[in-house]
C-alpha cells in the first residue's frame, strides 16, 4: 500500500479512510486529494476537488451541479408570468436579479412601455437587493477570515432590508415581485419610504464602524494581500464581470454600459482599482457599497412617479394565456457578483420557447477560481472562494 | 432633440463596428437590431476564424453560448453572445448546425471561457465539440448526462414518473396544454 | 461473514450497529443497563445541547445566518453550528435534494453519531415542492434517510424554523425523534431504495470519478 509521507494521518484513521474510499487520498508519493466541499461552510453546497502537495494546491477541479433543477427546462413548461415564481430561484441572496432580467426581456419582446412608477420600484428594489446582498457577502467573507463580530452585524443590518421588503413585497427572501410589464404591488406608502431612508441612513453611519473592524483591519489585509492575483488580459478572456473585473481597472458596469431602468439619470461612480488581487475585490466592494447608499439616498430624493404601477394592456386579463410575439432579446443588470443575463427566445405561443440564464459565477466559479487556486495554499482557499463571490446556484441553474 | 441625436449618432457608430467586421470576414451576414445590440449571422465551418475577428475588432468578452433546440426544423441554433468593453455593444453570433451528429469546432484557445459553456452546452444538447478535453458529466449525474435533458425531445414529466415512481394528483401526461 | 459485508456496501459502521441490536438493549444509549435509570437526565441534557453540522443543502441555507446571528439567536438554545459530521446533532436539509446531493448528504448522515436528528426545510423534501416536474430533484426524501421534523413552505420563514427545532427539542425530551433508530432498524428498506435510485456501488463510483482528472 501507498503510504502518505507528507502527512501524519493516524493508521486507524487511514484504515477508515480507505475503508469507506472516501476521505485522503494518495495519489502519489507525495501528492493526495482533497474533497473540499460540499458538506463546507465557505462553498455553499459546491465542491472543488484539490490535489495537494503538502498544504500547497497543485491542481483545482470545480465540481459544480449540486443545486441544478434544470430551470430552463421547467421554463418552457410553464405560462410566462408563472416562470417568474420559477426562475427567481436562480439567484438566491439576490433574488430580485433573475425576476427583472426575465422581466426585462419579456417586455423588450412585447414591446411595452414599462410606466414610469413601475421603473422607479423597480430601481429601488434592485438596490436594495444590492445592499442586501452585500450585506451577505460581508458576513460570509469575515466569518471566513475569522472576524466574526463584523459578520453578526451584517446579518443583523441585512434583516433591516428583509424587513422592509416583507413590507413591500410578501416575502423576506424571494420576493415573486417584479413581473412582465410593471411590479405587483404598489408601495405600501409613505411610513415604508422614511423607513428606507431610515435605513439608508443607518447603514451609512455603520460604514465607518465596518471600515474600523474589517476593510481597515490588519487582520483583512493580511490574508488577502496579494492572493488570487488576475490581471486585465485574463479577466477579459476569462469572461469575469462586476467587481472582480472592476479591481483589475477595467470600469465596465452594465448600469453605466448598457444602462437600463433610472440609472441614466442618477449620478455614481464606477470604483476601480487596479491590483487585481483578493484585498482589490474587497475594496471594490466596499466603495460600490457606499454608491449604492448614495443612488437610494438620489432615488428617495427623487420620489416615486405618480401613475400606475403595471401597464396597462387588456391581454393581462387572463395571465395563463397571455402570449408573446415571436422573437428573442438579451437583457442584463449588474448584480454584486456581476453581469447577470437572460436570454428569452419565444415562438409565439404563451410558453418561452428558451430562457437561457448567464449567471456571473458561471466563469467565476469554474475556470477562474481553478486557474486563481492552482498554487495557492489550503487556507487561502475560502479567502479566494469568497473574494470572487462564488454563487453556486447561478452555475448549476 | 440633443437624446435622440444623440442615439443616431451611437448607431452610426455601431454600423461602422458592423462594416469593419464584415470587410473581414465577408461570409457573415450583419445588422444593428438596436442600441447597442448588433447581430451576425455565420455558416458553421467559419466559426473560429469569425470569433477570432471579433475578438480583434474589440469584442473581448464572451458571455455566454445558447443553444436553442429547433426540433421541427431539425436544427440547433447556436448563439455565442460577446460583450464589447470598447464598444459598449452586446453581439449575437448566430449559427446553426444539424440536430443530428452536432459538431462543432472548440473556441477554448481564442475565449478560455468557452470551456465550460461548451461543457454545459455538450452536457445538457449532446453537441460535440471537437478538441474540448473536458466534455462530460459535469453538472449533471452520469444517468442524466446521457439523456441530454434541454433536447425538445426529452420529457421530464415521464422521466420523473419512471425514476421516481410517483404518482402525482397534479400529474397527468395526457393533458398536452398544461397550465400549472 | 462480516468482512464480506463491508466489502459490498463499503461502509461498515452501520452493518456493526445492526449486529449489536440483537442483543437485545440500545448499546449507544445505555453503555450499562444500570444507568436506564438516568435517561431522563440524558434526554435533558442532548436537548440543551443540539449541534448543527454545516451542510446548505439548498437555498434554505440563506435563512441560517439571520438564525444564528443578532436578530434570532440560536445559540441560547445551546445549539450552534459545527463543520464536523462525528460532533453533530442534528442534520437540517435546507430546501431541495438534487441526487447528487443526496449521495453526499447520505454520506455525512452515517458519519454522524448516534443519536441524530434529521430536520428538513420547505415544501421539496416532502413531496418536491415547484420542482415537482424537475427531473433532478428528489420528490420524497423520507424514502431515503428518516426524517424527524418537516417544516412545510417556501421559503419556511425564520420563525417556522425556530418552531421546527423546538420540536425536535419537545421529541427529544420525550424519546420519540427516533430516526436513526428506524435507519437502524430498516436499514435494509433505506439501502434498496437508495441503491434503486443510484444503482448498485455507487459510492465506490463516485469517490472514484475524479481521479482521472487529477
């Protein structure tokens, strides 16, 4: 039998190992495998085989397909607005995303003029999830690198936005809110929008304290300085959008590029730095964080429009039914994992021929991440893991 | 006024994109549908030359590969969908090949990227890309992978009934037109 | 004998258990029959004391942080979150099964120590929930490991959790979350279906399929 010389493994503990053919490996003399997930905290039910040289990565496998449901085949079996139940699902921590790029394309498909209220909900409610969904991010990356006070505060300020988006929507995590042609809902009234600017304004004086405890620690800077380094030539072939490619100073933003909704007419700024590496990600991060507070702060200002909320057509009588001319259109947002789009392709009849979804980590999460572990050592790898903002349910669908 | 001449402006800039491609590649067929989205349309065999222009005339990013099952027509229809940075346009590259035997060359060396859409794309409609070392089960479990479930032909509902063995009250096969 | 059995199913733990149950008394819960007389005491005590083993199944596991940290609190309970399969309690199956998962979520549940519980969230561990037409979710999962408490809904808000696991408290005080006593004692019937759903060897099979990639 192949011993293991690198690693100390107690012999009963091996004798188990190879009894159930599940746990260390050998390979080689000095090589074994590594089953990293799914049963992990940092991969999210996704798993990533590694072959490993002591504590050193030699080769990552990304082993995804834990979470497929085959939406897109479920898709075209059910009437247009039932899919939005369906296909939000996608993306869980942000799950208003996959509502409004399906949304997003179905109206381009019939041709609506989506009304001016519905729009500004709509912005709004994308935003929040934004900041929700940042929120998360920041709880699964300091749990990660072990500052859990930072972690507990974000999960308490996020149930703010969950709280606020029961109000408004019926749920706290999918939202089943945004559909073809306008919003479901109304607001609730104008109790709901100081709150948000209640909220909006509470996060903002938090900024700061995150700031002290984690993107200004020692501790942050230390274990992502330097890690998972990509340069703009790989990014770009590798196809990495949102804030991974904006830290390696490429400024490209769907809200800015390919701008959609109200985001024309607010002011922000798209942050980039150019380092590239795992404490870039995370700067970026924070930086689009405060341009989000400042685009709701721009929005609340703004106000809602008056007007209706869902357009107005007779077809929308009896939904089931309802039927979409022949065509296909693309449409995406930026997510806080990245560019997220959606391809509709209908033949005509009330079910979506194809709903092809592009979910962000679906390049982030496979050839990316094994390119960025290969060489990387054991404990960098949940760093790295959560720095590209993995989300395991937008490769598998 | 100063909006709309400014979209006419972007369109003739987006037209320029369109010609400069097809001067060199003059098998594609080309249009702007609207702002900031342009379309192409190529015979299969031209697929890596075709990408490999477009990578040079500033599409630097591709976002993803569709396949769409024709299933009367007997076609796959395959889009790769490009993102310019420079330009700030997103490019529908349409091709299509025949449902049976489906081939087509790999475009892994010009996108890396491409590798796993190409993965996901032979995973779930059985095309064949040919020079892809990595083709596969890969989200799917083996017994899946071979049914290659997107196909039209696949029927999920019966799938399940034989797999599963249930019998669902909400289940019923004879019902053609189903609303859930 | 034994040895050959082992070979087969390639996991042995489970097969050592069903031997000592003849027996004829619970080996795991009273080491000596003396110590009957403290169950009480025991039950209180692993009631108090719940650890949950870190699997996000599905998209259930999004409601565990907000369950752990400020605003719910878990860990009064005396419940907290544990990466290692050998340490924990109690298993939630958050959300939907896909058959690849179920292999692995099978695998951490023989890990775990006697005695386990099993908690699933939402509406697709009971009967598939919107994935009732899916072709890769797993309609009935009690068919394949023993469920103690089931938590209808999607997604089950953070308060029918809190409810769910203070029903497993209430069963465990009162003796009856007993599932993995019933994956004991009808191990056979879980086997086959498992098998019926995966084939024959499939854990060899899986732990065996990267290598090649290597």
């Amino acid at each position: 039998m192949v011993m293991v010389s690198n690693l100390e493994v107690p012999r009963e503990l091996r004798k188990e190992a190879l009894k159930h053919d599940m746990y260390l490996k050998p390979i080689s003399e000095d090589t074994y495998e590594l089953f990293f997930g799914p049963q992990h905290m940092a991969t999210e039910n996704f798993s990533i085989i590694l072959k490993m040289d002591g504590s050193r990565v030699e080769k990552a496998i990304a082993n995804p397909g834990f979470l497929h449901r085959g939406f897109e085949k479920l898709a075209e079996q059910r009437p247009y607005f039932t899919n939005i139940a369906l296909l939000l699902r996608i993306c869980v921590p942000e799950s208003d995303v996959p509502e409004n790029i399906y949304s997003m394309a179905v109206d381009e498909l019939v041709g609506w003029e989506v009304p001016e209220r519905a729009i500004w909900i709509r912005t709004v409610v994308l935003e929040m999830a934004r900041l929700a969904s940042w929120m998360f991010w920041i709880m699964g990356f300091a749990n990660e690198i072990g500052l859990y006070t930072a972690g507990s505060w974000a999960a308490a300020y996020r149930e703010r936005f969950m709280r606020l988006f029961e109000e408004l929507t019926g749920g706290r995590v999918y939202h089943i809110y945004t559909v073809p042609g306008g919003v479901r809902r109304d607001i609730p009234g104008d109790r709901w929008l100081r709150q948000l600017g209640d909220t909006v304004e509470y996060i903002k004086s938090k900024l700061k304290d995150f700031d002290e405890i984690l993107f200004d620690n020692y501790i942050t800077f230390a274990r992502t300085e330097g890690v998972g380094v990509m340069d703009r030539k790989f990014a770009l072939d590798h196809a990495v959008t949102g804030p991974n490619l904006r830290a390696v100073g490429v400024p490209y933003d769907v809200r800015k590029d390919d701008p959609y909704y109200l985001y024309p007419e607010l002011d922000f700024e798209v942050p980039i730095l150019n380092e590239g590496d795992s404490l870039a990600r995370v700067l970026v991060r924070r930086y689009e964080m405060e341009q989000d507070l400042y685009i709701l702060e721009q929005l609340l200002e703004m106000g809602p429009p008056g007007g209706p909320y869902m357009v107005q057509d007779k077809r929308l009588k009896s939904l089931p039914r309802f039927k979409v001319p022949a065509g296909s259109a693309w449409a995406h947002v930026e997510s806080t994992k990245g560019d997220f789009g959606a391809y509709v392709v209908s033949d005509g009849t009330h079910k979506p021929y194809r709903v092809h979804i592009r979910g962000p980590s679906q390049s982030h999460g496979i050839t990316v991440l094994e390119e960025l572990l290969r060489g990387a050592r054991l404990a960098d790898v949940p760093v790295i893991l959560k720095t590209l903002d993995n989300c395991p349910p937008d490769i598998d669908r | 006024m100063e909006e709309g001449n400014r979209e006419e402006v972007a369109e003739v800039a987006l037209n320029d994109v369109v010609d400069a491609v097809i001067e060199r590649a003059p098998y594609a067929q080309g249009k702007v549908i609207r702002e900031r989205r342009v379309e192409f349309s190529i015979p299969a065999e031209k697929l890596r030359d075709f990408l490999r222009v477009m990578k040079e005339s500033g599409f630097e990013m591709l976002m993803q590969i569709t396949v769409v099952d024709w299933l009367k027509e007997g076609k796959f229809e395959l889009v790769y969908q490009m993102w310019s940075v420079t330009h700030s346009t997103h490019a529908f590259v349409r091709l299509e090949v025949q449902r049976d035997d489906a081939r087509l060359p790999t475009v892994m060396d010009i996108f890396p990227v491409a590798e796993t859409y190409e993965r996901e794309a032979h995973e779930f409609f059985g095309i064949d890309f040919e020079g892809n070392p990595r083709l596969g089960p890969f989200i799917l479990e083996p017994r899946e992978y071979e049914k290659h479930p997107f196909r039209k032909d696949f029927s999920t509902l019966s799938y399940v009934k034989e797999i599963y063995g249930e019998d669902f009250d909400r289940y019923d096969e004879s019902k053609t037109n189903y609303v859930i | 004998m034994d040895e050959m059995k082992i070979d087969e199913n390639g996991n042995g733990r489970v097969m050592e258990q069903e031997n000592e149950r003849t027996e004829g008394y619970d080996r795991l819960s009273y080491p000596l029959k003396e110590f009957k007389v403290f169950e009480p005491l025991f039950r209180w005590a692993r009631k108090k004391s719940i650890w949950i083993i870190t699997f996000c199944t599905g998209c259930g596991g999004i409601e565990m942080p907000p369950l752990m940290n400020a605003r719910y609190d878990l860990e009064r309970f005396g419940m907290m979150p544990n990466p290692s399969p050998r340490m924990a309690d109690l298993f939630l199956i958050t959300g939907y099964v896909t058959p690849k998962t179920l292999k692995r979520i099978i695998i951490t549940y023989e890990m775990m120590e006697d005695p386990k519980y099993i908690m699933s969230h939402g509406s697709c561990p009971i009967n598939g929930g919107v994935y009732w037409d899916s072709y890769n979710v797993v309609k009935q999962l009690d068919r394949y490991i023993p469920i103690d408490v089931s938590i209808a809904g999607c997604m089950p808000r953070v308060e029918a959790v809190m409810d769910g696991i203070m029903e497993i408290m209430r069963k465990v005080e009162r003796g009856e979350a007993d599932g993995w006593k019933r994956y004991r004692d009808n191990y056979e019937w879980y086997r086959r279906n498992q098998d019926e759903l995966f084939g024959k060897g499939w854990r060899k099979e899986t732990a065996r399929r990267w290598l090649k990639w290597l």
